[in-house]
C-alpha cells in the first residue's frame, strides 16, 4: 500500500508499505476520504521528531477485523474519532477521553489517514471510536465531522440562545462551522469578520444569512450593527491574539466569549482587559478536540442534513497530490480540502 510519510519540515514523501495485519482486538480501515486541517498545517511546517503519517479526519470501509472484535464487519461503512484514552484517569471514567493525561491519537502521535490502510488500535475499537455510517452521509462529508465535533464542543460552552448577537472572527471552514451552528440555535444576528474578501464572499454564499465585515474598524462595526449593546457570544476562531484581546472589548453585559483559535508560543502572552471581564460579567473559555459523544452528535448533524457541511469542501485531492494539497491549504487556499482514495 502507498503512505505519505511526514519526514522533515514541509516534506511527505509516498512510501510502499505492507498492508496493516489486526491484532486480535483491533481493525484494518481502507481509507476513502481524510481531510486536512490547521493541525495537519502546523505539525507539516515544522520537523518531525520521527516519521509519521499524518491525517486525523477519516472515513472509508473496514478491510480486516480481529477475531475478537464484535459488533462489525468487514465492508462497513465508518468513520473513526482520533483520539484515544487511557480509560481509567478521571477524564477518561468521566466520558473525556480526548482529554486524557495520556492522551493518543491518529494522526498526532501514531500513524494516522493519508495512507492507503490504516490501523485501527485496540483502545480505539473497545472505546468505541469506530461509528458506523449510513448510506445518507459522503465518505468526505464524514470525514468532515470530525473537525465540526470539535466546534461543537466549543459551542456546548458558550450557548447560542434565540435572539443572540454572535460574532465570529475568522471565515476558514472552522468559523463557517461555529457560523452554521450559531444558526441552527437561533442567534439574532451571526457576523463572520476577516481579512480576506474571498473567503468571505464563500462563507456569504454559503451562509446567505449572516453578515460579513472584512474591514479594521470591528469594535465601530459591532457598536454599529448592534446599537450600541454589544455581543451576546463572540468566538475567535483564528491564531490571532489581536483577535483574543480585542473581543472583550466587543462584549454586551453577561456575553461569552470564546478564545477556539489556539495560539503558537511565538505569539504568547496575550494582555487581556481583565475589568472587562470583571464588570461586564464576562465568561471567557477555550476548549479542545471533543468527546466520543459530541463525535457521534456531528457525525447525527451531518447524515441529517441540517448544516450544509458538503459545501464546505471546496477542494480534492488523490493521495499522490498530497504535497500539492498541504502547499494549497497552508496558503489558505479554498475552505476545506480533502483527500479521497480510489
């Protein structure tokens, strides 16, 4: 089988591999669609510790099953949520795998989606990762959940309610997500602000609903469009600790904001108005990765066709173009870019 692996800064090079054998608790997946994303952007940009292929956003057909593996079988339809725990830490018993001390995943710190055949380890299949798909729902579309859950679990903390004034800074695919949920809730009004008119002008195709602000003068903009009150939810979902800083300053009485764009150590510390926070009643949070549950939620959203989550994914790529598809997805080319096999 062929891989891309990830052997030095900005380098995957197609190796011949043999194809995974099960261990008894364990699967072989023939992959059909893997994404790309931010994380995939990052960890390529810089040189690997040792070789790794790379790719967390899965979906494609089992191919091989342990003997002891129950509940499947070979040509289902699946996709699989990367991250995996230990089982017995808090977060683990408390259903945060993805939160987990020892935390592992596909794609991150073992051997992951942009190959032919992937294995699927144990943890994996007892923890339940593996989710049987429709025939509803696109190998490239449930690939696509993944990156969504994460959203999702973001959204589980800073709660849409009917009516709210919701800004989102940043219009890649992550801030069109947070833009469709916003939606979904309700929100009064849901404002998309970035940089770039293209991706704009996407997400407003996208989304006909929102509006769209591309210019520097956001805090006049957001007084502006929402009468001088501020926002009810405001969600950085860019690097940016301008953007981090900024939105406090955005905020109505009792707003949440949430800081989703992580940032790299170049760009730390970041100086907040922490009076804001203060006398404004402010609840400001992160989050990461999600859980198995809010996986399997997205996975529910996107077979039902409520978020138009296909239009999301604007490019595709076949497994021997994948040095094409990061150099196009590290310009910030399209929304989302994927790899399909054959």
């Amino acid at each position: 089988m062929k891989a891309a692996v990830w052997t030095d800064a900005k380098t995957l090079v197609m190796e011949e591999r043999p194809i995974p054998t099960p261990g008894p608790e364990e699967m072989v997946v023939r992959v059909k669609a893997a994404a790309l994303c931010g994380t995939d952007i990052r960890m390529w940009q810089q040189a690997p510790k040792q070789k790794l292929v790379l790719g967390h956003e899965v979906a494609g057909e089992i191919y091989a099953l342990g003997e002891r593996v129950k509940g499947y079988k070979v040509g289902d339809r699946v996709a699989v949520a990367p991250n995996m725990g230990c089982g017995i830490c808090d977060q683990c018993v408390s259903g945060r795998t993805h939160l987990c001390p020892e935390y592992q995943a596909l794609g991150i710190n073992m051997d992951g989606a942009f190959q032919e055949y992937a294995l699927i380890p144990s943890d994996a299949v007892r923890q339940g990762n593996v989710c049987q798909l429709s025939d509803d729902i696109s190998f490239a579309e449930a690939a696509v959940a993944e990156p969504l859950s994460c959203v999702y679990n973001a959204f589980e903390s800073y709660k849409v309610q009917a009516g709210d004034f919701v800004l989102i800074i940043g219009a890649g695919p992550i801030g069109c997500m947070h833009a469709m949920l916003a939606i979904m809730a309700g929100a009064g009004k849901v404002i998309l602000h970035d940089l770039s008119e293209e991706r704009l002008a996407y997400a407003k195709e996208l989304l006909p609903g929102i509006e769209i602000y591309a210019g520097n003068e956001l805090k006049d903009y957001i007084m502006k469009s929402t009468k001088n009150r501020g926002l009810d939810v405001c969600v950085t979902a860019c690097p940016s600790p301008k953007a981090q800083s900024e939105s406090l300053s955005l905020m109505a009485m009792f707003g949440r904001v949430s800081f989703f764009g992580g940032l790299p150590a170049a760009k730390q510390p970041v100086m907040l108005d922490t009076n804001l926070i203060h006398y404004k009643h402010l609840v400001v949070s992160g989050t990461s990765r999600s859980s198995l549950s809010q996986y399997r939620k997205c996975l529910r959203l996107v077979e039902s066709g409520v978020l138009p989550i296909r239009r999301l994914i604007t490019h595709r790529f076949s497994l021997k173009q994948i040095n094409e598809a990061f150099q196009f997805a590290a310009a910030a080319g399209g929304m989302k870019s994927v790899i399909e096999f054959e």
